[in-house]
C-alpha cells in the first residue's frame, strides 16, 4: 500500500515538474511568451518583481544585483531597452552642470538612465512652481523632450 501512494504521489510530482517546465520551455507565437522566454534568456540570476504588458511592448521590473532596472521587450521577443533610476550625482558631470546652470530654480522630480544597444541616454524632469519640463540627452548635452504648464 505505501508503495502505491508513494508511486502516485511520484508520478504527479512528476507530471507536474513537467507541465511546469514545458510551459517556460514552449515555443509560441504569442508576444508575451516571447518576451518572457527573452528576458529569462538575457537576465537568468534576476528576480522578477513585476511585468506588465502594453500593446506593443513588455515591461519586467527586475532586482539584479541590488539594483532595480526596467527591461522593455518587443512582443516577439527582442530587448528594446533597459532603464534605471539614478541620482543626480550618477549623471556625467556636463550634464549635471548644464542642470545647474539653466534650471537653477527646479528640482528633480524624475531622473533616469536608458540603455539602447549598448548607448546611454539620461532623462530628467524638472519642476518648478508653474512649469514642468523634461529633458532627454543627446551626447552631452540636453535637448527639451517635454515641456507643460502647471
């Protein structure tokens, strides 16, 4: 009798690891398999702590190595870039002062860095009393990417 209940109890741990595993294994057409199947394939030691997916894309927020990113990922599968969150002091010293200097009277409200095979560009939003305006890089130097009343 013990033999039996161990055999069963065997076979459904086994089918399950199984079934369990085929699922990340299989190949689909489905976008949001694909870009699963990518981001394991590129980030295997990050834990996964949320994905969301859009129309046209898949976001997985990630820790790896005691850094969050943000990985993008077309639907059939490709990287389309990783962003991070930084400090101001993290941001190439022409950039930081180009902030200092033109926008002395705002503060930081969001600032990231994005990967795009392999080049860094730096985004930053600046608020004041009435304005907000946000910055994208472009070598070293700022170019208006947004800019509102509030």
């Amino acid at each position: 009798m013990k033999r039996k209940i161990t055999t069963i109890v065997l076979t459904a741990a086994l089918l399950l690891t199984l079934g369990v595993g085929s699922s990340f294994a299989r190949s689909t057409t489905g976008g949001g398999h694909n870009a699963n199947a990518g981001f394991h394939k590129d980030f295997q030691q990050a834990e996964l702590l949320d994905t969301r997916t859009g129309a046209n894309y898949t976001r997985f927020t990630f820790k790896l190595n005691g850094t969050v990113l943000t990985a993008y990922y077309s639907p059939i599968g490709e990287l389309i870039a990783v962003t991070q969150n930084i400090t101001s002091t993290q941001l190439p010293l022409p950039l930081l002062m180009q902030v200092k200097r033109n926008y002395a009277n705002y503060w930081i409200s969001d600032l990231f860095e994005m990967n795009v095979d392999g080049e860094s560009n730096y985004y930053i939003t600046l608020e004041s009393a009435d304005r907000k305006v946000t910055l994208r890089s472009s070598d070293l130097n700022w170019e208006i990417f947004s800019k509102s009343s509030k």
